[in-house]
C-alpha cells in the first residue's frame, strides 16, 4: 500500500506554553564531572570576568588609575577566605538579577544582534557557578560605575536562592568575590595553590594579578615590554619561562587542521573558508 504523508502536529494557538525548569544542583554536578576538568578552573572562570569587566571600563571610557585584578587571602576563625576582586564597571541591581541569576545569560554578549565582543575573553554566562566546585556560598559585592553612590551584596547558594542586599560603601568602582572553601577544598585557598593556577592561566593577561597576604602584596603574572612582531613575543615568553634566550621557535599553526576536523565532522568533505575557520577556533579557545 502506498504510504500517505503524515501531516505534522502543529501547537494551539491556545495551548499554554511553560518554561524549562533547572536544577541548579544537577547544574554544578554536570559542570563538576563532565565540562569542567578539574575545580582548578573557577581561578580561570573569575580572572576572565574580571578581565572583561576592565575590558568594557575602557570600553565605555571610564576612568581607571590602576586597571588590576587582586586575590585576597584571609583567615577568620581559623578558615580561610578568598576575595577576588577587580577594577571593572561593576554591576547595578538590575544586572546582578540579569547576569548573576540567569543561568546562560552573559554581559559580553550584543544585545541588538546576540554576537560576542571580541575584545571580550568570556562567552556562556556560567562561569561564576564553578565557583560552588570549591564553596557552597558565593557572596558578590559590587559598586557600579553606572550608579556609584551605591553598593549591593549578592549571595548565591547551590540551591538556587539567592539575596540582594545594600552593603557598606566600596571605595572604588569594581567587584569583589568572597568564597570560603567548603569540605576537601581548602588547598585551593593556599597562596601556593592561588599562584600556580594564575600563573597557568592568566600568564598572557594584559592586566596586573596581584595576591594579597599579610599585607604582602606580590605581582603573579609577569609584565611584558610592547613587542613589535608576534615572533619577539613568543621570544620573550620563551625567555621568560625557562630563563634563557632561544635562537628561534616554531609556531604551531592550528588552522588548517581545525579546517580538517571541521569538514570531517560536518560532512563536507573539503573546506576552503580559511578566514571563518581560523575565527571559529579563536572564538572556540577563548571559551574554553
């Protein structure tokens, strides 16, 4: 028998449509045990939202004398406290309810047309939840450039509650993140720890790191003189990591085999668009 085309079910105009529900715990189990290779990275995660944040200061031309990200180690009650703090826009009431609570949502996002700044390092909006891999509370206070007479307090919980709240005056424009690390994290809150994971990931910063303990205050990634060429550059790295002179390096040049993989795994046997291809893996290790 000849089969008759099946005609799809379209929605009523009637029926009521609902959201999706989210398990923030699931969440951060999922972020844990499958996207996040160790809880190593909300180091990585908070230095790119604090560098976009200084990012979009000079973007909107505000002011900034010292332009730093600073990682403040304390002790209270025989634990330990770490405060991350930066010199960016900081945030009003209402983009802490939009980029703090919205799972997804990000600042470096367009809002007319949904692309990316590239001059931003960030992309999904979910960076801040790696913080949970290390605390089970996150506290955020904040003083916007926007509105700098005033202060707020956010306190995030795995749960997915969270409060605002007004807080004592900041003295300057920027952020601060305050986590306390929650049972079998605590060598993430050692300077020794703090050091080596700054070092591996914010090592090509263009800001200042600085940690902060016992009023001692020491730079983590080293400054760099303005190179001409990207060869003097990676020289200076190169020199800079194993503390002699090369005569030379060779640079490993990932596009045509991103262009490769790429054809292969969307079936298109050859891809000549070198431009796009090349753009797609920077936007691709930005956000990784």
């Amino acid at each position: 028998m000849p089969q008759k085309d099946v005609e799809p079910i379209l929605p009523s105009k009637s029926e009521e449509q609902f959201l999706f529900q989210v398990n923030l715990g699931g969440m951060i189990d999922i972020l844990s045990n499958h996207l996040y290779s160790s809880p190593d990275v909300f180091v990585r995660e908070l230095l790119q939202n604090a560098m976009d944040a200084i990012a979009a200061r000079k973007v909107k031309g505000i002011p900034c004398e010292s332009p730093c990200v600073t990682l403040s180690l304390t002790t209270d009650n025989s634990r330990s406290q770490l405060a991350f703090s930066d010199t960016g826009t900081g945030l009003t009431e209402a983009e802490i309810h939009r980029f703090l609570a919205v799972i997804g949502q990000s600042s470096k996002h367009d809002l007319i047309n949904g692309t990316v700044r590239h001059d931003y390092i960030g992309r999904f909006g979910i960076g801040l939840l790696s913080c949970f891999l290390v605390s089970d509370q996150i506290i955020v206070r904040t003083r916007s450039a926007a509105d700098g007479s005033r202060s707020l307090e956010w306190c995030g919980k795995p749960d997915g509650t969270y409060t605002i709240t007004n807080c004592e005056p900041l003295p300057e424009i920027g952020t601060t993140v305050f986590l306390t690390p929650k049972q079998g994290a605590e060598e993430y809150f050692t300077a020794e720890k703090l050091r080596e994971l700054v070092q591996y990931y914010g090592l090509p910063l263009p800001e200042p790191i600085y940690l902060l303990q016992n009023e001692q205050k020491e730079r983590l990634n080293p400054r760099f003189e303005p190179a001409s060429t990207q060869w003097e550059q990676g020289m200076q790295l190169g020199e800079m990591l194993f503390h002699t002179r090369f005569l030379d390096y060779i640079s490993i040049d990932f596009t045509q085999w991103f262009i490769f993989r790429r054809s292969i795994y969307f079936g298109r046997g050859n891809c000549s668009d070198s431009k796009t291809a090349a753009s797609d893996l920077s936007e691709a290790y930005a956000a990784d």
